[in-house]
C-alpha cells in the first residue's frame, strides 16, 4: 500500500490536498498526519485584519479484501478566533468507485473548482448550496471511468450543534470529462429543502427550498490554463421565489515556479422586478512554490460593486492579502 492509494481514497470524497507523512505501515494498514500552516493578512481601507489559520489531518487506510479497502479521515481546522472540524468520514474504495459516510463534500466542488484556482480570492460567484459543499450527514459516492468522474451524494436533514436547521435534506450529482487534448468539461445540479414551515425540537422554522446547476468547461495548453463557469439557482421562501445567476472565468499562467492568475466573478439575484448584483469583483494573484512544502503569494480583489449595492461602505472596498504557506 502506497501513498498514491492513499491520496486517492481521500479525493474521491473529499476535495482536499493531501500532503500527509506515512508514520506507519505493515504492509495492509497505513495511517498518515498531515496539514498545513498558513499566515494570511487582510488588508482593507487602511486596516489590517489576521485570517491566518492552521489545519491536521489524520488518513487511515486498510486492505479488507483483494482491491477492496478501507478508509477513514478528520481534519480539523483553527483559526485565530475559532476552530472547526472540516472533515470526518469513514468508507469503502473498490473498483467500482467509492462510498463514504460523514462530514465530506458534495459533487459541485468539483464543477467550481474549474474556476476557484487563485490562493485566497475568487469563486465569488458559484457558492453552492449547503447539500452540495461539505456538509454532515451526508452520504456521497465518487467512480471514474476512463476520462469521467462521477458524483453523487445524499444528505439527511441537518442541524448545526445550536440546534439551527442547516438544511432540510438534499442531493446533489455532478459528471466531469477530461479529454486528452487538455479539454475538460463539467455539469453538476442540487436540490435541498422545501419551501415549508418545519418543527425542529417542538420549534416551528420557516425552511426553504433551494436548487441550481453549474457548467464549466476549461482549456490547458503547456503553461497555460483557461477556464469559464455558468451558475444558475433558484430560492423558494414563504412562497417568494429569488433567482441567482453568476458568471467566472478564470485565467493562469506558470512560469517556473511562480504562478499567476486572475479570475472575474459575478453574481445577480432577482426578486420580482428586483434586480441586484451581490457580487461583482476581478482578482490578480501570483504564488512563489519555493518547493512542495512552502510557498508565498499576494492576492489583490478590485471590488466593482457600488457602494450602494452593499450593507457597509467596507463591502465595497477592494481588498489586498499576502500569506504564507507551509504544508506537511
């Protein structure tokens, strides 16, 4: 058992890097620690705000039959205000895909990945919804084939540890198609709650109904890297429908070890008559990989909403980050 089996397992329900060190192996069962340190400082009008954070992951994987193994992952994440446990899941690999229960991504991360390719901006138009991000009770299966990668998963209702209704269950399913020209292509759709009012702990919650698709499709050439995404969604709430419409695309080059990109963002919403842009943004960001475990990058975000689009003056200012990252 190598640690390409393990990487595998973990990106097949999960959407994250693994950079994890073996601390042990006999040959049928392995276990990994890993993670990453990262110090990030926000600068907007004037003021510096510390979004730096840390993450340890723990792998475990074990063979139960011919090609058939076992896996487990956690991942908890701290900031310097508050912690989280971004991923526990447990599960089978086969060779006819893969099964995993817990806290673990949906199947549109892989569709806004296309576009989400910059260090800290960007991806502020294809949020997704709760049943399709990483989310708990959530049961999601992952194969490929060939040159597809399918996704699907299901998520019961959730609540947070308040008691606050997170989601009224779900699902969500997503294909993506890689061709060997440096073509690739995505669509993925998900569909959560209803439009109701629902008792949680003898409470009565005004719940509502959620859905949307994304497409994208990107292009490698050498250095070169091209991508475009299409999201469109729909909100139901006591009987008020709200479209969401956003647009990415996203550009990068690499030279040697230095990476640069830009992404465009846009998101609409429309209520009615009511017509808004809740996110309209261009981000230019460079990273210096010094090797596979260390890197630094700066990251700037020109805001193009008005400031009377927002809540605040701040959500309107553009924004400049550097950090520095270490993984291990």
């Amino acid at each position: 058992m190598n640690k390409k089996l393990i990487a595998l397992a973990v990106a097949a329900v999960a959407s994250t890097s693994v950079s994890a060190a073996e601390v042990f192996n006999d040959g049928t069962s392995s276990l990994s620690i890993g993670g990453r340190i990262e110090a990030r400082a926000l600068l907007v009008d004037g003021d510096m705000d510390d979004k730096s954070r840390a993450r340890m992951n723990i792998l475990g994987q074990t063979e139960i039959a011919e090609n058939v193994y076992g896996f487990g992952f956690f991942e908890h994440e701290y900031t310097t205000t508050e912690d989280e446990v971004r991923y526990g899941f447990a599960g089978i690999s086969t060779e006819f895909g893969k099964m995993a229960y817990g806290k673990t991504d949906g199947s549109l991360g892989m569709i806004t990945d296309f576009t989400d390719i910059m260090a800290y901006h960007g991806a502020g138009a294809s949020s997704k919804i709760a049943v399709a991000d990483r989310i708990q009770n959530n049961l999601a299966y992952m194969g490929e084939f060939g040159g597809l990668t399918v996704k699907a998963n299901y998520v019961g209702e959730t609540e947070a540890l308040d008691g606050t209704l997170i989601v009224d269950g779900g699902y969500s399913m997503g294909a993506v198609y890689a061709m060997e020209n440096g073509l690739a292509m995505g669509l993925g759709y998900a569909d959560q709650g209803k439009d109701a009012v629902v008792v949680i702990d003898k409470k009565a919650v005004q719940a509502k109904a959620e859905s949307q698709i994304e497409a994208a499709v990107s292009y490698t050439m050498g250095d070169i890297y091209v991508a475009a995404l299409y999201k469109d969604g729909e909100e139901k709430k006591a009987g008020q429908t709200t479209d969401l419409t956003g647009y990415e695309f996203a550009a990068a080059y690499t030279m040697g070890q230095t990476t640069f990109s830009t992404t465009y963002n846009k998101a609409e919403e429309k209520a009615g008559s009511d017509k808004s842009n809740t996110y309209d943004a261009i981000a230019i960001d460079a990273t210096h990989y010094f090797n596979d475990n260390f890197r630094a990058y700066t990251s700037y975000n020109f805001n193009l909403l008005d400031a009377n689009e927002v809540k605040t003056k701040k959500d309107a200012e553009d924004q400049l980050v550097f950090g520095l990252r270490y993984d291990f």
